[in-house]
C-alpha cells in the first residue's frame, strides 16, 4: 500500500460524510480538514482585474440537519495526502485487517474458484503467492488489478490534455479570499484555493501536442495576463480529461473500485463516488464472507454502482464544456450577457444535495417498487422508496436516527403491535443478522411513511411495507442475493 500521487483537495459531500461518520471517521477527518470559515465561493470572470460575470456563494460547513431533506453530516474539504493518511492510520488500528504498507502488488491471476495474487515485500524484496476467495482492485487510476483481469476503459470521447500547477501564492490569497470565494475560473484557468499556507492548484488546458514549459509560473502569467509575485511552485502534473469508467466492475472473484474503476481526477476534486464504491462492495463482501450474502449480492454491486459513474461522468463532460465554451467566448470578446447565459447551462456541482442523497439504486437485491423522480440538485423530498438512502431526522431526545441502525440488516418498526418482531426472528433464525428498531418518535413517523422499512449497511432501504408480507422469506432471498428477480 502507498499514498496518493496527486496534492490535490478532496471534497467530500455530506452523504461521504454521513458514510464516514457510520465508521467512527467523520469527525476525525473534520478535525484534520479544511477550516469552516475558508471560503468556498465560485467566481467567473474574463480577467482577474475585471468585474465577475458571475458568483456562486459556497455552502458552509458544520452540521447540516434537518427533519429528513438533508444529510447529518454536512459537505468537508481535506487534502487528498491528508485524508489518505488519516483512513490508513484507521486500517492501520483495525483488529481484522493485516495491512502490509510498502509491498508491491504484481500481478493476478485468476483461478476457476479463487484468485493468486503475488507480492514483492518491502526491503526484502522476496516475493509472495496470496490465495483469496475475493479481490477488490482498489489500487488507482493505474490499477494493476484491472490490466490483469483486462478490463478496459471506455472514454466519452477524446481526451483533451490538462496541466495542473501546485503552487503558493499571497498575491491570489489577497485577492480572493477576502471576497469570500475558493475557485476563480478565469480564461482557460480553473484557480483553487487548497485552503492551506496560501497554497493553490492552477488546472490550466494545452494545446495538443504543445511540451509543457519548464516554468510553470511564466505558464500562468501568461493565461491569466497578470504579474504572480514570490510564487513558488510545489508541483506540476499533466492529466486528460478522457472521463474513463471500466467496461465491467467484475472478473470472476476480482472486483474494481474507486479510480481503478473510473478515472475522474483531477476534474472532480471529489472522493464521493470512489467512497461510495468501497463501502457498496465492502458490506456485501463481508455479507458472503460471513455465510448470509448469496451469489447475486457481489452480483448486484456493478448493477448498482457503474450507472452512478456514467452520471457523474456525464455531468463532468458537461461542465468541462462549458468551461471550455465560456474561455473561447471570453477570448473572442463576447459580451458579458452572453457569457453569463452560457453559464446558466453549468450543471450542479456533484456535492449537492439531490444528486447524492437522491441516488435511487435499482439492482436484483432491491425490492422493486414505484419510481418517483430523479430528484432536482437543490432538493431531496424525505422517502424511503426501495433503493434510496433512508432519511434521517433529529429524535425527540436530539440524537439522529440514522445513529440508530444496527450494524448490518435493520428492520424499522413503526407499527403500533410489534409486527416487525417475528419477521426478525424469523431472519435470525437463518442466519441473517438483522436488528429490530422500534420507534414511535412523531418525527420519523412524519418522514416515514410505511411502517416496515427494510435498511442496509449502507442507509439504502432494500424493502417496505404496509404490513407484514405474505411471504418473508421471498424477501430475504431477495435481498440477501439468494434469489433474484
């Protein structure tokens, strides 16, 4: 295992947070993150000494609860060398995981029933064969895992070249940060504040075929046409844009995650869709690995998590282009209402609150049901539709109910004769761990509107009703993966 190779900043959405904080993390990660009061606005503009065409006010950060539309947690800027540093010293604590930092993973070959995996140790360079009943290539944009289970990549279309600068500047800290913004997208440069020492990331696009310069800062001067003075330079990276997401998340036993299943970064700043990969895949691995996850859960996993890349990827092209548009136009001396109405094409950003709460999973372990609509990037109505992320509300004694949900299948039971407590037993007594929450809280009562509600893991409801099913154990096949539809 090794660090990330990129200084980049990670933005984390409130639903990560949220996903985070089920783990014991997210006030960790808090703690070593971004400060509240950073700004986090966005501005638009021809030239850094010219009037903004337009400015997005940021959200702020702290607690962001309410009666079931938003997330417990809210949206937290850390590092990505930060973040990474701070999961590792988790791992690194954990008593059932054996982490072997330092090795080098070579290659994998696949078995009829199982995977070999070998390794190179640290310092020694011996070399080990590693038997496993599953693989989770979690390993980059580079994954080793997927060129050896040949899985490739399929791009929107032709990647565009991208240089990103890291570097310190007061002179831009000066400028923009006292008006409240965090990211200054100006001609053909995209400028972020890490929120750190005066330190900023400068993603710049090249001409084809153009070799970078070897002075990064007379590169920025000259697309921002303005003086950087005492700038110091801390890295330089080139990057595509191809939006890349692997043809299939699964080869027999071996599956991919994160950037080793769709290659994102830089573009996104954002951890969120790789954090939702791995806590997807991790419950239902440990679901089989412990005896009550049949065949179709692993199955399930791509069904539910590759649609989500092609959306973020979708979205991403989008904004891109409009980047692109909006730097032509400014170049050709368009006129301020002009660039202004191309900007009212940019789509959300991907941390807002309907697109991530709002993500309704359809797969063979979700018990099907109606459909209501992709919900708008500014709202997310309180629903416990199959498939969404169950809503959360402050309980009368001011706890969260979301704290509430037991570790693994959770029933909620909101009837008034206990009619959830034989269908618990009934789980239990195969082997499928679930807890019975009980409530009569008025507030859950408001945002729930069935009385039996079946949750996950991960917050997404698998199954609701009104009453007691006529056949439970069709729903437990279901949803465990014994049996799909």
């Amino acid at each position: 295992m090794t660090g990330p190779h990129h200084p980049g900043l990670d933005f984390l959405a409130g639903r990560s947070m949220e996903l985070l904080r089920r783990l014991g993390l997210s006030a960790l990660i808090r703690q070593h993150g971004v400060s509240p009061d950073h700004p986090t606005g966005l501005e638009w503009s021809q030239g850094l000494d010219d009037p903004p065409i337009l400015i997005s006010p940021g959200e702020s950060t702290g607690t962001a609860f309410d009666g079931g539309s938003l997330p417990v947690e809210s949206h937290q800027r850390v590092s990505g060398a930060e973040l990474a540093k701070q999961l590792r010293a988790a791992v690194r604590r954990h008593p059932l995981i054996d982490l072997r930092e330092g090795w080098t993973f070579t290659s994998l070959r696949i078995e009829p029933d199982c995977a070999m995996a070998e390794l190179v140790e640290a310092g020694t360079g011996d070399r080990h064969f590693v038997e496993a009943r599953h693989v989770a290539g979690c390993d980059g944009a580079h994954s080793t895992v997927r060129r050896c289970i040949e899985v490739p990549m399929e791009q929107l279309a032709a990647p565009a070249r991208h240089c990103s600068v890291y570097f310190r500047s007061e002179d831009l800290t000066r400028r923009f940060t006292r008006r409240g913004l965090s990211t200054v997208i100006v001609g053909g440069v995209a400028l972020v504040a890490r929120g750190d020492h005066d330190t900023w990331v400068g993603h710049l696009g090249l001409v084809p075929d153009e070799p970078i310069t070897t002075d990064p800062v007379a590169m920025l001067r000259a697309m921002l046409g303005i003086r950087l003075d005492s700038t110091e330079v801390l890295g330089v990276t080139q990057w595509d844009d191809s939006l890349a997401v692997a043809s299939t998340y699964q080869r027999g036993p071996a599956y991919l995650a994160g950037e080793a299943a769709h290659r994102f970064h830089p573009v996104t700043d954002s951890a969120d869709i790789s954090i939702g990969d791995a806590v997807d895949l991790g419950w239902k691995l440990a679901a089989v690995i412990n005896g009550w996850g049949g065949p179709g859960l692993l199955a399930s996993y791509e069904l539910e998590r590759r649609p989500r890349a092609l959306i973020d990827r979708e979205m991403l092209a989008r904004a891109l282009e409009t980047r692109r548009r909006f730097s032509r136009l400014a170049k050709a001396g368009a006129t301020r209402e002009l660039l202004a109405e191309v900007l009212r094409q940019e789509p959300h950003l991907l941390g807002t609150t309907g697109f991530q709460l709002g993500d309704r999973l359809a797969s063979s372990v979700i018990w099907s049901d109606d459909r209501p609509q992709w919900p708008s990037p500014d709202e997310m109505p309180p629903t416990i539709s199959p498939g969404v992320r169950a809503p959360s509300v402050r309980l009368a004694d001011g706890s969260r109910f979301l704290d509430k949900l037991g570790v693994e299948l959770t029933l909620v039971d909101l009837t008034d004769d206990d009619t959830g407590a034989p269908l618990v037993a009934a789980a239990q007594k195969r082997g499928i761990p679930m807890a019975h929450l009980v409530t009569a809280d008025p507030a859950v009562r408001a945002a729930w509107d069935h009385p039996l509600v079946l949750v996950r893991p991960d917050q997404h409801v698998a199954w609701r009703a009104g009453t007691a099913p006529n056949d439970w154990d069709t729903v437990l096949d279901l949803v465990t993966g014994r049996k799909t539809t």
